[in-house]
C-alpha cells in the first residue's frame, strides 16, 4: 500500500479540527465549534476576551462615525432581529444540504456568504464600545452556534472547507447573495458591495480574439439591417409582496424533487383533424400535433421532454415554420449536426438549413436554419448574438446543466441576446432533451435559465406572478404541489412512449454475467481489496479521532467516502473510475465474442463503449471473425458520422456498428438494428437510456433487447444494481412518481459506501 493514502485522512480531520478551533476561538469560547451540535449552546464567554474588545473598540474611530448605525443594530438584535437570525436560517439550510452528502451550487454560495458575514459580524461586535457586555455574550454564543454548524457541515462535505479560508474567492453569485442578507437584515451595506457592476461584455474577454466571421454575414445583416418595430405595449410586472423577502429556486426545485404531483406535461390544445402542417408524404403523430398546435396558439418556450424517440427533432423544426421563428438558431452535438440539417429539410422543405463547420467558411448566410455544435459555438458568439435570430432550439440540453462551464454560458449568454432583440421579447425558445434529470434536480436550473423562466437567483417575472398569484409562500406545504404546476404550465411538456406510441414494441435490458479469465480476475479483485483497504484504515483512523466521538457511523463513512470520491476526481491511480475503466478492458473480448454471436443469429447489432481501447478491441475481433463494421467515435468530423449511420441502417454487408457512449449516445438513429449490446456501464441510468434509445425508437418494428455484459463478484455487478435504482429521478420529477431516498448521492459515491459498508461489516 501506498503512503499516499495514509496521509489523506489525517488531513481532513486536522483542518475539520482547525476550523472549528478557529471558529469557536474567534467567538470568544474556548471548546471546539465541532462540539456544540446546536446553536442554541449555552457557553460563557471569557472575561479578558471583552475587555480586549473593549480596548479595540477604543481604538476603531470609524465605529465611532457610525455609532448610530451600531445603536439600529443593536436594537435589531434585541428584538431579535438584524443579521444573526438569517445567518441560523441559512446555516440550517445548509446544514440540511450537507447531510445529504453533497453540496449543489446553491448551498455553497449559501455557505461561504455565512462565513463572509459571521466573521464581519464577530469582527463588529467584538471591537463595537457601542454594545454591552451582555449583548456581546449573547450575540457570540449565537455565533457559535453558527460556527459549530458549518463546521459539522463541512466534516460531512469536505469540499466545503475551502470556502472557509480566508481568502477564498468570492464569486458574484456570493456577492449578490451577501448584498441581499444585508439588506434583509437592515444591516449597512459595504460601499464596494453596493456599487454596480459594469455592464458585461457579449463576448467574454478572454474568447475575443478567437472570434471568427463567416463570409456572407455582413452582406446578410446589410440585406435587412433594421428590427421590425415593437408596438406592443410592455406589460408591467406583478409586484411581488407576499413572496418578495422569500429564496425561491430552492423550493420550486424541492417541489420536483419531492414527485407525487402527477405528470409534469402543460395543458395541450387538441390535435387538429386534419394536419395541414406537415409536407406531403408525411404525417404527425397525435403527440406531435398537440405541440406544434400550442404554438400555434402563441406559446413560445419550452422544455420539450418526451422520451428519447418520440420525434422531438421533427416537431421543433415544425414549431419555428408555425411561430416563423427565422432566422432560427440550432445548437447541437456534434454528432447529429447532419441529421439535423436532413430533418429540417425534410419537414420544412421550403426552408433553407446551413450546418456551421470550424470557423464557418462554408456557411450559407441567407439560410433559415443555422446548425451548430456545442464544440465550435465559442468562436461564433460575436456575429451570432448580433445576428437577430428569432428563435433558438437547445438540443439535447442536459449537456447546459453546469452552469459554471464555458458551454453553458456561451448558450445563455446567446438565449439573452435573442430575447432582448426580438420583438416583443417572446423568441421561439425550446430545450430539448429526453433525460433533463442525469444526477440532480439541479440539473433544471440551467434550462430555465436559457428559456427564460428564472434568472440566477430568482424567477423570472411570469413566473414570480404566477407564484404571487397562489397566496402561498414556501412556508406553506401547499406552495410545493400549486408551484410545482406552475413551472410546468410555463411550457415542460413531456410525454412518454408507453403513452403515446402504443404500436411501440416493447424494450427490456438483460444482464448477461461473465467471468473474467483467471488472470485478470485476479487483478481486479485484487484492485478492489486494495481500494476496500485504504477506505477501511480512513475509517479507523478517523474513528479513533477526535471527529468519531462527534459523528455517527454513517456521517463518518459519507465523509470517508466522499473524501475518496474527490481524490479520485482530481488525480490518477488507483480509484472507483480506474477499477471501472479496467473491469471495461477485461469485458471486452468477451463482450466482442458475444455481440458477433448476436450477429450471426438475429442480424444487426448496435455495440455501445465507454473508453476508445474498448471500442479498438471489438473492432480487432469484429474483423478477425470477417462481421462488416462501421463505427461513431468523438474525433470523426459530422459528416463521417453520418455517413457511418447510413452504412449500418442501409448496408446490408456492416452488421455491427460500434458506437461510444458519449459520441452516439444522443441523437443518433440506428433502429436498423434491434439488439443493444452495452460492453461497459455507464454512471447513470439517463445515459443507458439515451444509448438504448438510438435503437427503440419511431418506426421500430421489432422488440428491443439490451445486453448489459456485467463483470460477476466485482464491483460492476453493484454499479449495474446501483444504476437500477437510480432510473426513478426523472419518473419522480416529471412523470409524478413518489420521492425515493436513494437517489440522493450519485452511483460513484453509493458504489464507494457500499465497499465500505461491506468491508466494515465483514470484520
């Protein structure tokens, strides 16, 4: 064994430790913050203590300029009011959010803006002469309080702990929250919080020089230079009261979160009769009218989930012909930039597609329809955000969900652009994506944000009036069921095969168990000890500490865990993803023996992979046993993936096609086959169906099998186990099933627990 691991545990006690030391010295006790479980403690503050205060008071003149603020304040906290009651709101809140075993964005702003003003506030009432002894006991036994909770938090989430450094950066989120407490709390506002933040560049800085200018733009922009007038007059906010001093993304998300509310599709208008809409020689299916007759009628944003398969492509580029959404912006995979060049074409034949390549050379700038990728989009933001695009459709936009990348940000930042030029400000917005939940119902707060339903902070104005219009405020258990169906009613349709499409066949996936060979096996199971081991001497040795009198079993193998977890995510060796990837290379012979035999007895077979030595060996053994292949891998350009495409649903000679996950896992149409062989799992069950999908689809006509190859006695058996009872998150969220507590941490770190637990269990 390694001395590394050795050394990791001992260091996140040490600074747990320490910062509960820090935290409770700096409030003037002299026991460990990590002691006081409650904020309510009583503890006596040292005498010598107040009277350094005091001394310092003397010596702040500042304090002296501001007395009258200090006396408001003063009063604020006798009537129990000012900044400490927010400061034990939020950190239950956060305190919440950390027993859950991980932190999102929303909790880790919320966490290092109490930090950022406990200590401010330690700071006033230590060195302000203004307030009297008994105030400044009270008010540092509170705070405290308030320390000893984050410091709980922080042992559970170690992540969290770097938020607590004094110099840690603070982000404008961060800042945006701090200004809002103090205001709330009545408390001064710092000058530099107060001043306004210049206007943002529509280029980010540091992309500027990459920026690029297809041929054809400019004689385009001077064809039609000016924006059709504006002679709607602007509908005036409803003011909000009862919900004004109320954070309410974290409730609007709680409310999906918690399911039980029914399918989470908007009312739809009937399909008309007769369909005048699609081209000749095409037809909409029933579910596909009702959309594109909501737009009809003037909707015009929308969270488009249905299903993978259920046409989701044909009914949007529909929607921007019934809204003349042109010109009309399609972001994209790379992968599936052709197919949707193809697919517009074919539903609106008189509407010209251009697909942008690279730095757009080839780009027809008098098309209707501008195709592109994700990849690419960062050195076209310029042209395209002056542009004045009508409309903009986000396809698979679960690929948005982290705010904080660059790629979410370059769509967001075009989503505004749009709104604000388009009459009106009503675009053609539409997120598409079949699995808008991957590991969190966090994963919502980016989509909406692009279809302009909240900002980052807040709802956006219809939504804030809808809300206000229920009389309810997150107080209330029926703000959670009644807001839940407003977000939905903004325009989340959602509509599921089993419903809509009953002339689908069916689908099942069935684990095929298979034993490594003696030598490989041997390797694995030997990783597996080795990572059993580390985890199990962390737990030791963390038990025995100072933290293990403090923390329960299972707070201490969540924090062991996750600790483990983050190691493995920022360095090599051995760890969860290394093991996976390996399990992978030695199921690939086997899975590549079983996929030719398919082959050979039912035709067609599509071969999913997750690491491109896996794909290399299939195709090595594919072609050794003379099967015709094709392939989708990430490093070909968008035509050669199509052209794969067609090879395998056309060519009779390629009967299997070998496909990443990632690469082909979305927007692919491969329904030439109807037998799925996954050689590697996958960390989520939204990406398994997104792979699964490519072939159960519209316009299959046979039953639908997926052959999950699973490696017997490893750990791959308790990931595909794991993987299983994650599939409930979108059923909850949009499909009105109840809550399930083991959706809240991912496969990664329920597979990293599970080992532990097994090992703890087995002494």
């Amino acid at each position: 064994m390694s001395d590394k691991p050795e050394a990791v545990e001992p260091s996140v006690e040490e600074r747990v430790d320490s910062l509960a030391r820090e935290l409770a010295a700096a409030a003037g006790t002299g026991e460990g913050a990590s002691k006081a479980p409650k904020e309510e403690h009583s503890v006596k503050t040292d005498q010598g203590a107040r009277s350094r205060s005091r001394q310092g008071g003397r010596q702040t003149n500042q304090q002296t300029k501001n007395s009258s603020n200090a006396k408001a304040t003063k009063r604020k906290h006798t009537h129990n009011e000012g900044i400490i009651p927010l400061l034990a709101r939020a950190v239950r809140e956060v305190e919440a959010g950390a027993q859950r075993g991980k932190a999102n964005a929303q909790i880790r702003t919320k966490f290092h803006v109490i930090a950022l003003l406990m200590r401010e506030e330690l700071s006033r009432v230590r060195s302000d002469e203004t307030v009297s002894d008994a105030e400044r006991a009270e008010t540092l036994k509170r705070l405290d309080g308030v320390a000893g909770i984050l410091a709980k938090s922080a042992a559970r989430d170690t992540s969290l702990i770097t938020l607590l450094e004094p110099d840690a950066p603070v982000s404008d989120a961060t800042r945006a929250l701090k200004r809002k407490m103090l205001v709330q709390a009545g408390s001064p506002v710092p000058e530099e919080d107060l001043k306004v933040e210049p206007k943002k560049r529509l280029v980010p800085e540091e992309l500027v020089e990459r920026q690029v200018r297809p041929q054809g733009i400019e004689q385009r922009l001077l064809a039609s230079p000016f924006l059709a007038p504006d002679l709607e007059p602007k509908a005036q906010p409803t003011p909000a009261v009862r919900l004004a001093n109320w954070e309410l993304l974290g409730p609007l998300l709680k409310s999906f979160e918690q399911g039980g509310g029914g399918y989470a599709c908007m009312q739809l208008p009937e399909a008309p009769v007769v369909d005048h809409i699609s081209p000749r020689g095409l037809e909409l299916m029933m579910h596909q009218s009702r959309f594109v007759e909501s737009v009809r009628e003037g909707h015009r944003s929308f969270l488009l989930a249905d299903e993978p398969g259920l046409g989701k492509t044909a009914q949007s580029a529909i929607a921007a012909s019934v809204a003349d959404a042109y010109p009309l912006l399609v972001v994209v995979p790379n992968v599936v930039k052709m197919n949707w060049a193809r697919e517009v074409e074919r539903w609106t034949p008189n509407r010209r597609a251009t697909v942008i390549h690279g730095d757009g050379k080839e780009v027809d700038a008098f098309a209707d329809v501008f195709i592109v990728n994700y990849e690419i989009l960062d050195r076209h933001l310029s042209w395209i955000q002056d542009f004045g695009f009508k409309g903009m459709v986000v396809d698979e936009a679960h690929m948005i969900k982290n705010t904080q990348s660059q790629r979410s940000r370059n769509v967001l930042s075009i989503a505004q652009r749009i709104k604000e030029r388009t009459p009106g400000n009503n675009p053609l917005l539409v997120a598409l994506t079949g699995t808008p939940l991957i590991n969190d119902v966090d994963d919502f707060r980016a989509i909406w944000r692009f279809l302009g339903w909240t900002d980052a902070e807040k709802p956006g104005p219809e939504l804030m009036a809808r809300l206000e219009h229920l009389g309810y405020t997150p107080a209330d258990s029926a703000f959670y069921p009644n807001a839940r169906e407003q977000v939905i009613e903004m325009g989340i349709v959602r509509r599921r095969k089993i419903d809509v499409a009953t002339d689908l066949p069916a689908k099942r996936i069935v684990d095929m168990p298979v034993e490594l060979d003696e030598e490989e096996g041997k390797g694995i199971l030997a990783a597996e000890a080795q990572l059993r081991d580390r985890l199990l001497a962390n737990y030791d040795r963390t038990k025995s500490g100072r933290l293990g009198a403090e923390l329960s079993d299972a707070s201490i193998i969540r924090m062991i865990c996750a600790q483990e977890l983050e190691d493995s995510n920022a360095q090599t060796g051995l760890n969860v993803f290394t093991m996976v990837r390996e399990i992978g290379q030695a199921k690939a012979g086997l899975a590549a023996d079983y996929a030719a035999q398919l082959a050979r007895s039912v035709g067609k077979v599509v071969f999913f992979a997750k690491h491109i030595d896996v794909m290399d060996r299939a195709l090595h053994d594919f072609a050794e046993r003379g099967i015709g292949t094709t392939t989708i891998r990430g490093d070909q350009t968008a035509q050669a993936r199509q052209e794969a495409i067609d090879r395998f649903n056309n060519d009779p000679e390629v009967q299997i096609i070998v496909c990443s996950l990632t690469a082909a896992g979305v927007g692919v149409n491969l329904q030439a086959a109807s037998n799925v062989v996954l050689a590697e799992l996958s960390w989520t069950d939204a990406e398994q169906t997104q792979a699964i999908d490519r072939v159960h689809r519209i316009g299959q006509e046979e039953p639908v099998t997926a052959w999950r190859i699973v490696a017997a006695q490893t750990i791959d058996a308790r990931i595909a186990e794991l993987i299983d009872s994650k599939a409930g998150l979108a059923a909850r969220a949009l499909d009105g099933a109840e809550a399930k507590s083991e959706d809240d941490d991912s496969v990664q770190m329920l597979t990293l627990m599970s080992v532990l637990e097994q090992a703890i269990a087995a002494r």
